[in-house]
C-alpha cells in the first residue's frame, strides 16, 4: 500500500518504512507528525483518487534529521561589462520515516 502526500507544495510517494526528504518542517528530531493532505491511496488492487483529498486517511511519520542540502551557486554575468555576481544558496530539508498509513 501507498499514498501520495503534499507538503511544502511538492508531492511525495509515502510507503510505510520508506524514507524522504520534504522542505523544512517546525518539528524536533524524534516527533511524530501526521500528514492529512493524502491525495491518492493505492492498495493491492484498488486506488483511491481525492478531490482535492481523500477522506478519512492520513500518513504518521517520525522527523529523522533536520539538514542543509548542497551549496547551489547562482551566477549574474554581463558580458564585455565587467559585471560578474556570485550568490550561494543551501536549502533546509526535514528527513521523514512513514510508519503507517492511517485509514478510518
């Protein structure tokens, strides 16, 4: 079984054991967090489709680590101008660990 979750504007396939990394969440390392938006959930042989949600499931999931990704540069440059600009970005990223998937 398996669900599509959104967090942070983004879709994530969550299966229950499986880990993935979502932009930062408010939450400390160990906590046990719920994710409702639940957008699809595929059993066996079955699929169920929300609009926009679907009803009555939701994803618990423990927050693993909170960590920086890699250092990404963004580079301004005009030619025959002497214009060159060089601007460092690290995004921060929550880890989460799907322990079950919760159907009512």
């Amino acid at each position: 079984m398996y669900a599509i979750v959104t967090s942070g504007g983004r879709q994530y396939r969550a299966e229950e054991g499986h880990t993935f990394s979502v932009e930062k969440l408010p939450y400390e390392v160990g906590e046990q967090i719920e994710l409702n938006d639940v957008l699809l959930l595929a059993n066996d042989d079955s699929v169920k489709v929300g609009q926009p949600a679907v009803e009555g499931v939701s994803v618990k999931a423990t927050v693993v680590d909170q960590y920086r990704g890699k250092k990404i540069f963004v580079w301004k440059y005009r030619p025959r101008k002497r214009y060159r600009n060089r601007k460092g970005h690290r995004q921060y990223y929550t880890r989460l660990r799907i322990d079950e998937i919760v159907v009512e």
